[in-house]
C-alpha cells in the first residue's frame, strides 16, 4: 500500500502539472519566426543583333554609342567559370567564376546560385531559394532578378576580390590557381551543397571554361546607367568567335524594372537594334568551351 509520502508526492506532482498545463495556455510558447525573403535588385538584360549594332572592327557604331551618349571608350573584362567536364556544378544551379576588370588590382571571384522564375512569379522563386538556406538573415549574398526578352531568372551571388601575384594586367590565373582561389574562398552554403565539402570537391577535378575578354560601355538611357556589352564567344562550330552584344541596366524597382523594360524593347525595335531572343551567355560558354 501507498504510504503517506508517496501519496503527498503524488499530489504535488499533479498539482505542477495541472498549473504548467494552465500556464501553457494561457501563455503558448512563441512561435519561431522564419527569415523573411532575400529582397532583389533588377537587371534588365536585352540582346541587339551584332552584325547590325557593331562595325567591321567590332566596335559599337556611333549612331548607337550616340544614341545612349557612350563614348568611344570601353572598360575590358577577362572571364572564365570552372566547372568539370561533365558541369557537376553547373547542373546543380551554380556558376562559379573568376574575373578581372581593367585597371582592378584583384580578381573577383563570385559564386552565383540561380532559381528559374516560372510564369514571372519572381516571389515564389524567392521563396524556393529562402527554403534552400538563401534568406534576409545572410547579408553576405546578393539577389538579383534577370530580367530578359521573354524569361527571368533569379540569381544569388557571394563575390570576393582577392589577390593573387604573379599575374599582370587583364591575365586570368592558370587552372591549377584558379581552383586553389576558389576553394580556399568558397563560402559555405556552396561548399556544403549537397553534402559537406561538395564544392571543393567539384573545383578539385574542374577545369575553365572560357577565358572569353568581353568589353563594356557606359551611357544612359531613361536616366538610368546602361551598359553595352560585346562578348567573343566562340562560335559553335570551334573555329572563329561569335559575338554576342547585350545592353542592360540595373534598378532597385520592380514596377521600375517592367516599365524599362518595355520601354527599351519598343525604343530598340524602332531602331532595328532588337535581337528577340534571351540572352544566355553563360549557357554558350558552358557549351562552347
């Protein structure tokens, strides 16, 4: 039989939990609240046909150089992404790649994660990516929206600039370089992707894919910054260059964004300077190199 002890330990015990179950009610445990959405900015991406905007030299014609008051001087850049012949990296969504801007001492290193955007609904890729780990909470990564011809895709970028000696002026580092410079900087939600030390393990047995030395120009159009990009890429038979002329700009709007956009394809197709097509450059250098 129960002695008294027991029979007044018991007691108390239910008394406890009947006041922590009262308690509970009256006060729920605070819900934990999710980081909110990464929150882009918006690059509006648009191709021109090159054998109609460039001359026999390569160079943008004045007649368009004129038209977003871009002077005849131009900004060069050495790029290359590395990936493994079978793009284990870039098939799981990520790019990374190295480049040198004229006149910068360092390399830019960046690693970019991208999320297709499917029938324009930009927030719900935002929301895919904050599942993925990609949210308000880390400020060490930038969002941006590709806003192209017809698709948007959603890109999340970690950049670094590092240096590196015994390279000079627009030289890109050797392969054996180029891996070392990404791994020992790789940020940790690349590196860990699928499981701990993936990243590195990729960059280990990769090679480049590139370099390809694009130019840019800098104007305006709609009182934005506008950029002119011409990228030599090599052309899908292996032998000459191809090369692909995109203009853009950049805002932090989105309704900003939609409007230009709009605006800019109608300007450009009244000019005969509209190429109806998305621009994917990393794609053909991926294919190409």
């Amino acid at each position: 039989m129960m002695n008294k002890r027991s029979k007044w330990i018991g007691a108390l015990s239910a008394v406890v939990l009947t006041a922590a179950l009262t308690v509970s009610s009256v006060f729920p445990a605070a819900s934990v609240k999710a980081a909110s959405n990464l929150v882009p900015d918006y690059e509006v991406k648009l191709l021109m046909p090159a054998n109609v905007v460039l001359g026999s030299d390569d160079k943008l014609k004045s007649e368009v150089r004129s038209a977003f008051g871009m002077p005849d001087s131009v900004t060069k850049m050495n790029v290359q992404f590395l990936d493994t012949d079978g793009k284990d990296i870039y098939s799981n969504g990520w790019s990374p790649r190295i480049r040198k801007k004229e006149g910068d001492s360092k390399f830019e290193l960046s690693y970019k994660k991208r999320y297709p955007i499917v029938n324009g609904n930009i927030d719900a890729a935002l929301t895919k990516a904050n599942q993925e780990g990609f949210d308000a909470s880390d400020t060490n990564y930038e969002a941006q929206v590709e806003w192209g011809y017809q698709n948007k895709t959603l890109s999340i970028t970690r950049s670094k600039d590092v240096k590196k000696s015994g390279y000079s002026g627009m030289d890109l580092p050797s392969v054996k370089d180029s891996r070392q410079l990404l791994i020992d900087n790789a940020p940790g939600k690349f590196d860990k992707w699928l499981y701990a030390g993936w990243g590195s393990e990729q960059l280990q047995k990769s090679r480049n894919y590139g370099p390809v030395l694009a130019k840019r120009y800098t104007g305006t159009y709609s009182g934005l910054k506008t950029y002119i990009e011409v990228w030599p890429i090599r052309s899908a038979t292996g032998s000459g260059t191809e090369n692909v002329v995109e203009i853009s700009f950049k805002t932090d709007d989105r309704d900003t964004a939609s409007q230009k956009h709009d605006e800019l394809v109608t300007y450009l197709k009244s000019k005969g300077w509209f190429l109806a097509q998305d621009s994917l450059k990393t794609q053909l250098i991926m294919d190409r190199y």
